[in-house]
C-alpha cells in the first residue's frame, strides 16, 4: 500500500452507494445508476495530506467530506486515483 507524504495531491475517488443517496448529492444526473446502486465519481479535486497517510485513508477522508450532508451514509470504493498537485 502506498504511504503519502505530507503535501498537495489530486484524487478522485469512484464508489457505489445507494441510489437514494446518490439523487440527494450535487448534480445527480451525472451519476450512472443499476438498480438500487449508483455508481459516483468524486472528483478530481485537491486534498492535503497533512501527516504521512495511507490512499485508502486519503479516499476515505475525501468521500466523507463529499458526502458531507448524508452522514453515516454507506458506501464502498472501488478506484482511487492519486497524483501529485503540480500548482
């Protein structure tokens, strides 16, 4: 598992969740939906490693603050991408 340095990084995060959530997230409409299950692609966005971390922890942390308003939401990630901030 790779460790992050302190420092600036891009991520984008790609989960499943219950659609019912999905719908009540920021632009719905661009989430592909099976079912009872939505697929939903955070980012790309800049996030701050602030200490050395996991990127499963970076995702973790980065979809928690996405899905702000549904707290306690469940969800599963499925992709994490992860690169270095070049501004």
């Amino acid at each position: 598992m790779t460790a992050y340095q302190p420092g600036n990084y891009l991520i984008t995060v790609v989960a499943t969740l219950p659609a019912k959530i999905a719908r009540q997230l920021y632009r719905p409409e661009r989430f592909q939906y099976s079912g009872d299950t939505a697929t939903v692609t955070f980012g790309p966005m800049g996030i701050r490693a602030t200490k050395k971390e996991s990127g499963k922890d970076l995702a973790a942390r980065f979809v928690k603050f996405c899905m702000d308003e549904q707290k306690g939401a469940k969800y599963t990630i499925k992709s994490i991408d992860i690169k270095p901030d070049p501004s």
